[in-house]
C-alpha cells in the first residue's frame, strides 16, 4: 500500500488480533481489503488512501461484527482497540495466502452481485472454510473470539 510502518508499534489487544490490509479491484471498483490473523475475518473500505483508511477500516469491522451477531459491548470493546493503530510490515504467509484466496472469490461476488454492499461481500468470504483455520469459517472463529456463539 505504499506506506511506510512504524518502528515503533503497539501490542495488538484486539480479540481478532493484528489486520492486514491490501488493495482489491475489481474492473473499476477499487477497495482496501482487510483481514484478521487470527479469524482471517475480512472488512472492505472504499478508500486506499491512508488519511480516510483507518477510520472506514473500524467502521467497516463494526458493522461487519454487528451481521455476525456480536453483542454491544464487544463491538465497541473491538472499536476502542482498532483506535490505536500503527502500520507494521506483513509477517504472515499464511494470512497473505488466504487474501489471495479471497480475492478470487471476493471477484466473483462483485461480479455476480455488484459491489455496493462491502458488508455483504465480507460476510460472503465470511463463510468460506479455510485451511489456516482448520477449515473452520472465519465468520465461526470470529464469533468464537468475540464471544458470540
């Protein structure tokens, strides 16, 4: 995404752990897509500039959070810890080769459906088994994570 991380990054204390973002495009729809280490959950935004990004980024995993169910208060307990964000270098393969996975399938959603509904795209991926997770869903390790099931 052409910015330059932090040496100096904070301790991740979200349940969902650290985020990793990259671009997604599909024709013209250009997106930021967004995905948890740890439940491979994934958010979109519209922006790709960093100055709107990390604001649509929180609001984009709340709202996703809220279609999977999770209560009040963990949202806004995930919310309070998606303030402070610092940009880090990629360390996982593995997260790197799911988002790879999901932007195949993430380009045959928008291709179907359009790609006005970012929720519902990310639900969509939400429900796919992935292989890091022991093909469980990310939409199932998420609520897990979070409390919710």
């Amino acid at each position: 995404m052409r910015v330059k991380p932090s040496t100096d990054l904070p301790t991740p204390s979200s349940r969902l752990g650290d985020w990793y973002a990259a671009p997604f495009a599909v024709g013209h729809l250009r997106l930021t897509m967004c995905v948890s280490e740890k439940s491979l959950l994934p958010a979109f935004v519209r922006s790709q500039s960093l100055a709107n990004l990390l604001p649509e980024f929180r609001e984009a995993v709340v709202a996703v959070l809220r279609q999977l169910g999770v209560q009040e208060i963990a949202l806004q307990a995930e919310r309070q810890h998606l303030a402070n964000i610092g940009i880090g270098p990629t360390s996982s393969r593995s997260v790197l080769g799911s988002m790879n996975d999901f932007r195949v399938l993430g380009r045959s959603f928008v291709e179907m459906h359009g790609g006005t509904d970012l929720v519902a795209l990310a639900l969509d991926l939400a429900d796919a088994p992935c292989g890091p997770l022991e093909y469980s869903s990310p939409k199932d390790v998420a609520r897990a994570l979070l409390g919710a099931v």
